[in-house]
C-alpha cells in the first residue's frame, strides 16, 4: 500500500522514520516484560512491580492490636472473625490489648514490642493508627490493615490526617491496606469449589457481595482485597498481583476512584500480557455519582471519557452494574476460549429467538446464518414450517425427545458457531426439564460455550438449581441483558488478547532532536502565538501551509507573492484563542489590495479589542480536505492524553472525539479514528474522494510523542482545523493553540 504524505513512501517506512531517533528493544515476550527495569522519556516505569502479597493473604502469623472478647464492644466481633480466619489458613494469633491477660482463650501481649515472633500481619483494631505504625515497623511486621474511618473521605482535615498515616508507612517500609476497610480479606472462602477462580478488589466492601455470593451458586473465589482510601496498597497492587496467580482465572474490580492512574495503567497492562481478563464496574459516569465517590474514599473518579478510554485500551472489560460484573467474570474466569465468533440462538418459540436475536445484533454479536446444508439438516428434526437459519425455532416438541439433542449436537458441530444461547422463558415441565439436561450434557462434550437463560423469577426449579447449576460447563444466566453483555465481552477479550501488543512496548524510551528543538520554542506559563505553535508542529514534522508572519502591509504584499495567491490573513498573538469570532480572519484574498486592507483591518480589530499582536500571517489557502481535530489534553489521573476527532468551527457542538492515554502505537491510532461517528466522511461521500488516513494517522503519533516528551511543560495542544486532504496528498495543520506550563 502506498503511502501518503511523502509520495511512495510506505505506511511502515514512514512509521519508522516518526520514531527513527529512538532505538527500542524488540517486543516482549506475550505475558511476560522484556526488562522490568525499562523506563520511558520522563523516566517513569513501563512495566508494574508485582507486590510480595503472600503473606498477607496467607500470614504464619497475625498480631489483632485492640482485641476484645467483651460482649457488646465493636471489636469483638471482628476479633472474634479474625480467630476463625487464623484458624482457616493456618495462622499463629497473637492478641494485643494492655489490660488483658486473655482474648478467646488466647494469651493476650500488653504492647506490639511483647509480641513472641515477629507477625507477617497486623490487624490495627484502634481509632487513630497512627501511632502505632512506629511500633509496628520496630518490631519488622511486613503488613497491617487499618480499619478506622474520618480520613481523605471527610474531606481536607482527614486527607491531611491520610497524608501523615501515608508518610509514616513509607517511611516504616510497612504495607498498609486502608484506611476505611474492613474485613473482607479474611472471609471465609470455600475450599471445595475447583476450576479458575474469581479475584476481588473492591473500594466499598458492601459492594462485593454480590460477586462473593456466587460461591454459593458453585463459582470459585480466591481472594477479596477491600482497598478502603487506598493510603499505601491500591488497586493497581492486587490487580498486578492476582494477574499472576496461577489460580485466578479473572479479576473482578467495583473502583470507585483510581489513587495513581499510571500505575493501574501498568497493572491493567501486565494482565493484559497474561491474558487475565479485568472486568470493572467504574463510579463516576455522572456528577452525582463522582460526588459520592469522593465522600466515601476520597478518591479522584477522573475525567469519564478518558476512564472509559484508558480501560479499553489496556482490555479494561467495563461494566454498568454488580449484576453484570457477576456474570461477567464468572463465564470470562470459566470458559474456554472461542472456536468462533458466530452466535447461535436456540429457543422453542419463534417468538423468543426473534427478540433474543434482535438483542443479540444489537449488542454487536454476529448471528451467521447458518447453510443450506445445515438447515436441511435440521430440518430433519424441526418441520419444515419453522425457521432454523438462526434464530433456531423448533417448535417445542422435538426438546421432549432424542431430536432435541440431535439439534443441539448440531447447531454445536457448526464450524461457524463458537457459542450457542438458548432461552428458556419458564418452567414448563418436562419438557424444560429435558431441554436443560439436553444441553448440559451437550456442553459436557464440546469446547464451545453453551449459555442458558433461565427466566423463570422463581429460581427453585430443579432444573436450575441442581442441574444448570450443578454444571461447570453451561453458563447460566437470569436475564437475557446479562447473558449478551458477558458474551460480548468473553468474545472481546479473547480477540483483544490474541492480538495484544503492550502500549508500554511501543513507549520511546530517548528524547528526539525534536525534543529539544521544542523546548527551546516554550515559554512557561504562556499560551504561544499560532505562529510560534505551528514552529512547535514543524519541530515534531507535521505539516503546516506555507506562510509568512509580517508586521506591515507592504510586507504582507510580498509575503503573499511568496506563498502564493489565494491567501489567507489572521491576526497572531499570544492571547488570541477564537480568531474567527473575533473579526480575526481574513479568508480567499487574491489582489494585492485586498491583502493591504486586510492587513489595515486586522490590526484596528485587534487594537479595538486590545488583543496584542507579533504580527499577521499571510498564508496558503488550502481548500480540499477533511477538517478534523488533533489534541493533547491533562488528564488528573492519567496525565497527558490526546484527543482526534471532527474538527472545525463545529467541534464543540458536534463533540465527535477519541481518546488514547500515551503511549500507543498505530494500531491504536487507527482505532480512534474507528470509533468516530463521523468516520465515513473520511472514507469520502457525496462524491469526495477518501481521505488520506495514513496521514492521519502519522499526525496522531506525532503528536503523542510531543506529549510523551514535553510532558508536563505542554498543559494543551490544540491543531484545529487539521485539514487531511484526499488519499496521498497529506494533512495539513491550518491552525494550532498551544499552552505551556
């Protein structure tokens, strides 16, 4: 394929040369880092450091400082919890309390320094943990939890109350989890359950419980870190964890806020090279919701948009409610992955498989009709009246019978179907009864996913509690919604990790020349001039229109002789943000006089506003082509993230924009572009010939490498309007506002 911007030069050479100042290692190796010790251009980690937490989860001992048996007083009862979970997982106790010689039966220490052994974990049973760190780090303890409240999630005095408890962890090399947890990493987990298990990380403890509920539906649970304010351990420590236990075949997250943004980045990025699917629900879609979010742990919720796009980057599977975080992790930690992509629908009414199948398209599940061959096949069992090209309607009978498994073993040797969705309205024995047993005995001996929706409201049928549930191979579900959703991710996480290349790996790891031809061009604190930010696109290669800054009228004459008539005048000038608002612009200019009362008008205008000017660009008049947006913006959690989109004088209406967090690499790029409504304009309509993408898409990873290496100093970059002109022309940046730090 030919390229674009640069005559026959390749998409692939041309990629090179974007990133021919930086030598980069060769990709590592899927699920595993090439060198953890990798650093980018500001010398940030590229890979996550997997915290030690064995100890935590599995202690050899555990100190409970504040431990109580006194009947009516709070610290009983977890006290009491904590001896049952010791004894669960093996673990020495020791109870802290000065007053008492015994808690449970126990040999009660008066001080942390009386301890017998030194403890993997501490449990601060105490209002103010404070004081206690000092003594905890003296007697070498690796771990503690924290569970008093009135920290960052009530508001400046407790987050400045947070930020001393934080200091003083990291200065004891202690690791704390909280404050404002609770005991939900010393639940009790069932030991007889097998197959790969759900991990949990919560924010809000009373939120897990749902997805802690399915063991007894037969889904296996591994472990549950409730993070609290997150001042030491944070989610993105036991997602880099869990992500390599060999045990967890998904991680579940309800994330109210993200402490580091970066370093959840890394975590989701390492299992992404793991292939361990994350399945998230993320507070913060709306006002209300961040407020919220914010009282209960202090946390900073982010930008939705760019929450949303971090997470599909890195594979980030997110959801809407705990019901779909259920059901999600539970078919991704179970099933195996896909023969195919093709969905089928089974169901003993026409009218069921229609709405599920209608449903189905809609979720963005493919429902492959099935051939000629196949259908004359089935027909053998379904008369000939009822539709089988999927949806499969068979009428109800044939499930009563040996047909109803000839259909199902079927459907299931289907080279184009990987999964196969039956509905069942109701109990309707026997027939249900049949039809379940039917395919899970089906599901036994396959490896495509078979999934039933059971919607009946009831849920003590046999056939579903013994029988659907009693199967590890069958995915059950209560609602069709559900059902789909978890499919669709199953089915999208199994192709996102085929062909997963870390973003991390593509990160330039050396500043270009460019770099430091761009520093030279900021100026702290100040917003450049259009003239000065297009010398900062020029630095990082990417095109601007031939032009001329003048400060008079005679020089303005000669300037456009030199660019080349027609011409374009605006005013520049570092304060100067929406020049066509301000009278600012003067378009399509082709005599010598018109360009002399340009130039006299734009300076009065500028004087009547009192906009201070360096001067007037003549510039090149460029009429073909695609108006579209390219940014960088500052994201509080993320940091720099950049923007494309439609552009023009339009783009804050129409507010058609993709998101992508530094760095990313091509296949990214053209992902951005992939998501925008207004996508088919740049395949060309209404008779205009496509667009030049791949030009687009080199003005994308410019400019995300002007992020990754300006970083903090650039606080925004606008280029609006970035005209792509038609396939092999190239793109031009008619305009650009830059801010500088």
């Amino acid at each position: 394929m030919l390229g674009s911007t640069h005559g026959t030069l390749t998409t692939d050479s041309r990629r090179a040369r974007v990133l021919a100042c930086d030598e980069r290692p060769g990709p590592a190796v899927h699920g595993r880092p090439a060198d953890a010790g990798d650093r980018d251009v500001s010398g940030r980690p590229l890979y996550a450091e997997v915290p030690d937490l064995d100890r935590f989860f599995r202690p050899g001992s555990v100190a409970v400082i504040g431990a109580s048996d006194a009947e009516g007083r709070p610290n009983t009862g977890v006290t009491r919890q904590l001896v049952g979970w010791a004894e669960r997982v093996g673990a020495r106790l020791h109870p802290v309390h000065p007053t008492r010689t015994a808690v449970f039966g126990i040999p009660c220490c008066p001080s942390v320094a009386d301890l017998p052994e030194q403890v993997d974990l501490a449990v601060l049973l105490v209002a103010d943990p404070l004081p206690v760190i000092q003594e905890l780090a003296e007697a070498k303890v690796k771990f503690a939890v924290a569970f008093a409240s009135g920290f960052a999630e009530t508001g400046a005095e407790g987050a400045a109350a947070q930020g001393r408890l934080a200091a003083a962890v990291a200065r004891s090399g202690i690791r704390l989890l909280g404050p404002n947890t609770n005991l939900n990493a010393f639940e009790h987990f069932r030991d007889d359950l097998e197959g790969p298990a759900i991990a949990l990380i919560t924010q809000s403890g009373h939120q897990g419980r749902p997805v802690f509920a399915l063991q007894e539906l037969g889904v296996r649970l591994s472990h549950w870190a409730p993070t609290g304010n997150e001042a030491d351990l944070e989610t993105a420590d036991f997602l880099s964890y869990f992500a390599e236990r060999p045990e967890v075949g998904a991680i579940a997250c309800y994330v109210e806020g993200l402490k580091d943004g970066r370093a959840f980045l890394l975590a989701a990025d390492r299992a992404a090279r793991r292939g361990v699917p994350v399945v998230a629900v993320k507070v913060g879609r709306t006002e209300a919701g961040a407020r919220t979010a914010a009282t209960h742990t202090g946390k900073l919720t982010g930008a939705d948009e760019v929450v949303d796009a971090a997470m599909r980057q890195y594979g980030v599977i997110r959801v809407a409610g705990l019901d779909e975080l259920q059901d999600t992790a539970a078919l991704l930690a179970r099933a195996r992955p896909p023969r195919a992509e093709g969905v089928v629908v089974y169901a003993i009414s026409g009218g069921t498989g229609a709405h599920v199948a209608d449903l189905a398209t809609t979720a963005g599940l493919r429902l492959p009709e099935l051939s000629a061959a196949r259908q004359a096949e089935l027909h053998q069992w379904i008369p000939e009246y009822l539709n089988v090209a999927n949806p499969v309607d068979n009428g109800g009978h044939p499930v009563g019978d040996r047909r109803g498994r000839k259909i199902i073993d079927a459907l299931l040797d289907d080279p184009e179907v990987g999964v196969l969705i039956c509905p069942i309205t109701g109990p309707f024995p026997p027939l249900s009864d049949r039809l379940v047993r039917d395919l899970v005995d089906a599901a036994e001996q396959t490896d495509k996913l078979v999934c039933v929706v059971w919607g009946s409201p009831v849920g003590t049928e046999p056939a579903y509690r013994d029988v659907l549930l009693g199967s590890s191979r069958v995915a059950t579900f209560r609602t069709v919604g559900n059902c789909l959703t978890a499919v669709r991710a199953y089915l999208g996480h199994h192709r996102f990790a085929a062909a997963y290349r870390s973003p991390f790996d593509e990160a330039p790891r050396t500043l270009s020349p460019s770099s430091r031809k761009a520093k030279m061009l900021m100026r702290p604190g100040q917003q450049l001039s259009e003239h000065a930010a297009k010398q900062l696109l020029r630095a990082y290669g990417i095109r601007v229109p031939r032009e001329q800054l003048v400060t008079s009228a005679a020089a303005a004459v000669r300037a456009a002789g030199l660019v080349g008539y027609p011409v374009v005048m605006k005013a520049s000038g570092e304060r100067i943000a929406h020049k066509t608002e301000l009278g600012l612009v003067k378009v399509g200019l082709t005599s010598a006089s018109q360009v002399r009362d340009a130039y006299r008008e734009l300076t009065d205008v500028a004087r009547y506003e009192g906009v201070d000017l360096d001067g007037v660009l003549v510039c090149q008049l460029v009429e073909q082509g695609v108006e579209m947006v390219v940014g960088v913006t500052h994201d509080e959690l993320f940091g720099p993230t950049v923007t494309v989109g439609l552009g023009g004088v339009l783009v804050e209406v129409l507010r058609d924009v993709a998101v992508r967090v530094p760095p990313f690499g091509e296949e990214q790029a053209r992902d951005m572009l992939a998501e925008l409504r207004g996508r088919p304009l740049l395949d060309g309509v209404r008779g205009r010939p496509p667009a030049d993408l791949d030009a687009l898409v080199e003005v994308v990873l410019r400019v995300q490498r002007m992020a990754l290496e300006l970083g903090d100093d650039l606080a925004e970059l606008d280029i609006n309007p970035l005209v792509v002109l038609p396939w092999g022309q190239g793109a031009v940046a008619l305009d650009a506002l830059a801010v500088c730090r």
